[in-house]
C-alpha cells in the first residue's frame, strides 16, 4: 500500500531565514546537483529556488551597476548665505525596513504616503518618496561626498 499523509490543520507558510535560503542556494549551485533534488531533499517546491535564484540576479545586478552622478542644477552661493537657520521638521514615526527580497516596483501607483527631506550642506534638498529603494538611497550620501 501506498504512502498516506493525514493534514490534520492548515500549513502557513514557511518563513526561511537569509542563512537558511543561503545554504540551500548553494547546495542547489553545486555541481551534479539539480534543483529537484534539493527542492525534494528540503521539502519545497522547485519554483521556490528558481524564484531565489531570480530574486538574487536581480539583486547582483541592481549592486553592480555603475553609481552616477546626475547635476540637477547648482544654487548660487549668495542664495545660501541669505537663508535663515531653521530647526529640522519633527520626522514621522519610522516606517517598517523592507523584507529582503523587496518588489522593485511600486504596489500601487498614485498617492504617495510620506516624503523624506534631506537637506545638503551646499544648500541642495533631495525629497524621495518612501516607495525608494533603500540601497539606492544609501549611495547617494556617498556619491555626493566622493566628488566633493
């Protein structure tokens, strides 16, 4: 007789850690090995490697791209010079970090739900919306600061 399998309660969803999805990536990277045997071996769908496996060049690529630098425009010295010193506005509570394996779209086009001011030394303000790639965002104080 057959194998029989008794689901006494719904399954949730098996949430795997960076370390865990890492070591099952390279176990399904390795030489003579094919992704249905790891995926059997771990009891997990094929699909959910492959998406991994998407998931990561995307990443590796996004990482790789070369970082430039785009003049939107320069403000006059004098300009700055004559603004008033103002307190920095009271920032919102902080919105929760993006899961790891984030969208790189937006979920929803049209209204945005927060704004974020950063406002430079040389008098330039960068305003994003809170749909901003945080990586991105990250290279942007760094990019800056090397050409000074």
């Amino acid at each position: 007789m057959g194998r029989i399998e008794v689901i006494s309660r719904t399954e949730r969803r098996r949430k795997y850690s960076p370390a865990e999805r890492d070591a099952i990536m390279r176990e399904a990277d390795a030489p003579d090995v094919t992704v249905r045997e790891v995926a059997k071996r771990h009891d997990i769908a094929e699909s959910l490697i492959y998406s991994w496996r998407t998931a990561r060049r995307q990443a590796e690529k996004i990482a790789s791209e070369p970082l430039t630098f785009i003049s939107y425009g320069a403000v006059p010295q004098s300009a700055v010079a004559n603004v008033p010193a103002t307190p920095p506005p009271e920032l919102p509570d902080p919105v929760p970090t993006m899961p790891v394996m984030e969208e790189l779209t937006r979920p929803h086009p049209g209204a945005r739900p927060g704004e974020i001011g950063i406002d430079l030394p040389s008098g330039v303000r960068l305003s994003v919306d809170s749909y901003v790639n945080e990586k991105a965002l990250a290279r942007v104080p760094r990019a800056l600061r090397d050409i000074s």
